[in-house]
C-alpha cells in the first residue's frame, strides 16, 4: 500500500482549506511539508459562489474565476499557486479512515497519509429528506447543494426544465437564495418550510416580512406552516409533484432542499472530544488530541466576546479560523504566543437586488428601523437586538460599505441603549454615533 508521509496535512479541500494553505504558504513553506486532501476535483473555491452567481443565467461564475482567496479580496489561488509553493494538491481523494493516534489517513483507493500536524477542515454535508425516510425523496431532479458536483447538476436540470416549476423545501439560507436564482432563471418558483417566517435562526418576523413580501412580489409563492412528506415521479423516475403535510399537492419539474447541514466529523468519533455537534477546539483551533487543529465548519470554539462555545456555518469565520490555526501551529514551533480568537459573528446574503449583512447575536429583544416596506424602492432597514440594556446584534439590509462598518462597530463594542424605541427612532444615526 502506498504511503506518504508530510509535516502538515489540510484535510479538506473547501474554503478554511484555502485560506489555511495561503496562510502556511505567507510563513515560509519547504517544498512537500504541505499537503491538501480534498474529496473535491478541483482546488479550493469560494463556496458561496455557488448558490448565487453560479447560477445566474447572465454574468455566470465559473472556475478559476472564484477560487479562494478572492472572496475576501485576496490572490486567487489557482491549481498552479500550489504546484508553484511546492505544496501537494491531492484532489479527487475522499478520506475514508482517520487513526489521530498513529497519525495517519486512509484514502478510498488506499493510500495512507501520515501527518505530523493535521488540520481537519471537513465543513458540512446536507441533510437529507432520505434521512428522514420522505417517500419517493430518491427521485431524480431532487437536488441539494454543497459542492460544486451539485451545482453542474442543477445548472443542467435549470436548462432542460426550461420555464418549468420548481418547489424549494426550506427557509433557511438555500432556501431564500435558491428561490431568488430560480426565478432569474424564469422558473416558476414555490417555497415551502415549516416555520411562520423564514429564517427563523436570525431573522424577526419584522426582517422577515419584508423578505417574503419582496420574494411574493417577483412572483414566488410561498408557503409556509408545513412540510414536503412525499414525492410522485413520473416512468422515467423523475420528480413531478411534491406532497405537503396540510395535504396540498405541487407540481414540481425540479425541487431543490435545503434542510440544514451537518458537519463532517464522523471519521474521527471516538477519538476527539466533541461538543455542540462539533469537533471541541480552544481558541487556537487545538483539539485534545496532540497536533490536529479543526477549523470552519466543525470546529465548536470558545467565542470569547459572549463567554459560550459555538459552532458557525459561515464564511467569514472559515477563513479566519483557518487563518488562526496556521499562525497557532507556526507560532508553537517558534515558542511564541498569538492572540485568542475573538470572533465577532458576521453572516450575510445576497438575492436578486438585496444584500443584507449581520453582525452580532441575535438575542433579547430585537426592534427594527428604517423602511422595510417591500413595496417600496429604497429598501433601507435594519435591525438591532438589545440584551441587559446593550446593543448586542445589528442586521442591516442595502447598507453601504460604511454603514456595515458601523453596524458591526456596534455589535463590537454593545453600546448602551437607552430604549428599544430611541433605537428605532435613531436608526443607522445610532450607529454612526459610535
Ligand atoms: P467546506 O464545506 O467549504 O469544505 C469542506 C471540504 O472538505 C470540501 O471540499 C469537502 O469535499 C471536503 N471533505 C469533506 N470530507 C472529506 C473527506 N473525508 N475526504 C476528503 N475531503 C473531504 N456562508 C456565508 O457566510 N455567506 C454565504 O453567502 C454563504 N453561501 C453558501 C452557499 C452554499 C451553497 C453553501 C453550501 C454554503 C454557503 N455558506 C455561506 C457557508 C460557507 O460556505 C461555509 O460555512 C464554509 O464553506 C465552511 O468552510 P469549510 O472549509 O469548513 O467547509
Ligand atoms: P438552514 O439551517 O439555514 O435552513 C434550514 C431550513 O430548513 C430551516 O429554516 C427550515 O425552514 C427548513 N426545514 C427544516 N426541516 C424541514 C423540512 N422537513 N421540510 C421543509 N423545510 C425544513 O440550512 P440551509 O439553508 O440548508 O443551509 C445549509 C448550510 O449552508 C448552512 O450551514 C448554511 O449556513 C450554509 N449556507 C449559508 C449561506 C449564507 O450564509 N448566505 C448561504 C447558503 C448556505
């Protein structure tokens, strides 16, 4: 059996990945230290392409355009950056086995991957309607998205169901950014989720009446209250409606799912301390096994500015504690210290025309400012969330670059607020005050 033996090993071929490679790579790396496993075909990208201009019918993003690190303003680093840094892209390569102990990896083809350093970087995989035993949930044209496979699939079912009807399952995230790219695609687009308003995780039912108002006039249907419990095919096993539990039945040509994700840390079970459905880690990324770090996705770490430990399935914290764990492990061979992680949460979206970013934790009471008529052109609002008389979350929709400065300065420093109405009345002007 073949095996390889290197200093450092990113296992995992997404965005913390990328950012960890980069990171390595701005410390001065040997040829072959390093080496980067990814289930994956190709290097890694800016996942949240997919869900958004990669599936725009105009000004489509395709590889190498957004491969990491472009999506914070960085170089982009194409399969040839690797190959130039001397470090080893192992692609199309799916760990099947993990022994932390032994330090050692086994691929699907059997080659084993001794590390001296690991850094797990395996992200989320998509809950499945399969998973909880929805009938006919196999039928073809039922699609989820996480990898870019995924995303080609969809692309090719969006040109042969031309002008067709598409339900969307859920109210999350895929759920609203889905629905949006559907319908720029000229599919006939229904919603469908469980909760009284969509993305109930983050949003009010202030936030959210605007989002669906919007959504309902581009001509998106929702519905809400209930859930998809089966799926009718037609003789070539495609799906052609979908069953609801209030009892509707939708006609579906496509149906795109985005229930929740689940991170990827069964491979290590039994052998790394977890919590909150995560890999547990310090502030430096460090588990309790000697020399693996987890980062992104799976990583469940100390968020020092609310005193709890968390997991975040988002971006921008992919990249930075990817970032943090390669200065940890550069830094401990050189015997110094870094800083603790201290995270301030900061998640966003895009869909057609819209743009909202948030920053913070949503908890306590929550008042919203601005105009959030649907109807109306400016689509200027927000929202903060006051928690023992401070600011704590702030959430603005078409923000400029500045105000989304200034909403997460306050969710930074949680100013005290006098009231939730002197906040409503004073709005952004609150938070440039700050
Ligand atoms: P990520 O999922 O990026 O990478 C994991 C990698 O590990 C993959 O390459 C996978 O193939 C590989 N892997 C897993 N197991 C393996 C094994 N056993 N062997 C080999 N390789 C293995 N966030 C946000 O803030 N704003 C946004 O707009 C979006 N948009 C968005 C769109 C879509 C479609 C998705 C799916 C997600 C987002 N997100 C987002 C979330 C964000 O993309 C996510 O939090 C990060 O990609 C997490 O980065 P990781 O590197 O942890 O996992
Ligand atoms: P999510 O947790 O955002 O939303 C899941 C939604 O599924 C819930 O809001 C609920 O409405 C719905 N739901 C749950 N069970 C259901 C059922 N049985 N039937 C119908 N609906 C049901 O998860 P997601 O939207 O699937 O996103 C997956 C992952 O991708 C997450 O980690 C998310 O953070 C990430 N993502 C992030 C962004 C972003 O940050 N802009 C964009 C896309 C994806």
């Amino acid at each position: 059996m073949a095996e390889k033996h290197f200093k450092y090993i990113i296992l995992g071929g997404g965005v913390a990945a990328g950012y960890a490679a980069r990171e390595f790579s701005k410390h001065g790396l040997q040829p072959g230290e390093l080496a980067l496993i990814s289930k994956e075909a190709v290097a890694p990208y800016e996942r949240p392409a997919l869900s958004k201009a990669y599936l725009f019918p105009e000004g489509t993003a395709r590889l190498p355009g957004f491969h990491t690190c472009v999506g914070s303003g960085g170089e982009r680093l194409l399969p040839e950056w690797y190959t130039e840094k001397g470090i080893e892209l192992v692609l199309s390569t799916e760990i099947v086995k993990a022994d932390l102990f032994s330090k050692s990896l086994t691929s699907a083809a059997g080659i084993i991957f001794k590390f001296d350093n690991l850094i797990i970087a395996t992200g989320s995989t998509v809950i499945r309607l399969t998973d909880f035993g929805v009938k006919g949930a196999d039928a073809k044209n039922i699609f989820y998205l996480r990898e870019i496979d995924d995303a080609d699939k969809l692309v090719e079912a969006i040109k042969a169901k031309k002008n067709g009807k598409a339900v969307v399952v859920g109210g999350g995230y895929i759920g609203l950014e889905l629905s949006a790219a559907l319908k720029i695609n000229n599919l006939d687009v229904c919603m469908v989720y469980p909760e009284p308003w969509c993305m109930p995780r983050l949003f009010t039912a202030d936030i959210a009446k605007f989002y669906e108002g919007y959504y309902t006039n581009k001509g998106i249907q929702i519905i809400k209250g209930t859930v998809a419990v089966g799926f009718g095919s037609n003789d070539n096993g495609e799906v052609k409606e979908v069953q609801l539990k209030d009892g509707r039945v939708l006609d579906a040509d496509i149906v795109v799912v985005g229930v929740g994700g689940r991170p990827l840390t069964t491979l290590f079970k039994g052998q790394v301390q977890e919590e909150k459905g995560g890999i547990k880690t310090d502030a430096f990324f460090k588990t309790n096994v000697p020399d693996v770090y987890a980062v992104g996705d799976v990583a469940t770490f100390p968020m020092k500015l609310y005193g709890d430990i968390r997991r975040v399935e988002h971006v921008d914290h992919a990249r930075k504690s990817a970032e943090q764990a390669v200065k940890a492990i550069k830094a401990s061979e050189e015997g110094k210290s870094i800083e603790e992680y201290d995270y301030l949460p900061y998640f966003y979206s895009r869909s057609f025309d819209l743009s909202w970013q948030f920053y913070g934790d949503n908890v306590g009471d929550a008042v919203v400012f601005g105009d959030n008529d649907p109807a109306s052109s400016s689509h200027k609002f927000g929202s903060y969330w006051i928690k023992d008389g401070k600011v704590v979350g702030a959430f603005l929709e078409s923000g400029t670059p500045e105000e989304n400065k200034a909403i997460a300065k306050v969710a930074r420093v949680q100013p005290v607020a006098e009231s939730l109405d002197q906040l409503s009345k004073e709005g952004l002007g609150f938070a440039s005050k700050i």
